[in-house]
C-alpha cells in the first residue's frame, strides 16, 4: 500500500478535508492521491467532492 500522507490522515481522522484542501493548495496531495484513496476505501465520494468541489466519476477498467 503506497497511499498519500493526506489520503492517510483523512482516514485516521488526525486531519481534516479543510486541512487536505490547504495541502493540495501547497502540492502535498493531488486529485490523483484522492481518487486513488476513494478506490481502496480511504476516501469517501462525499469527502471529495468536499475537498475539490468536483463529484467523483469513477473509471471503469477492462477486466
């Protein structure tokens, strides 16, 4: 598992979406950290659109 510092502290609740939202402002976590977060379950669709202001579309991969 290689997920961002951010992607992880939203998990465990030692930070907030406000706080991860000035952490992209800074270029510590990207949209791409988030997405890859929403697809192992460490962040929720809510807390996303929360952070970026986007909803989240998924992208189905072929099987």
């Amino acid at each position: 598992m290689n997920l961002n510092f951010w992607v992880l502290a939203l998990f465990y609740k030692w930070a907030t979406t406000a706080l991860v939202k000035q952490a992209m402002a800074f270029k510590d976590c990207s949209i791409e950290d988030l997405e890859d977060g929403i697809q192992k379950e460490y962040v929720s669709q809510e807390q996303y659109k929360e952070i970026t202001g986007k909803v989240y579309k998924a992208t189905l991969e072929a099987e």
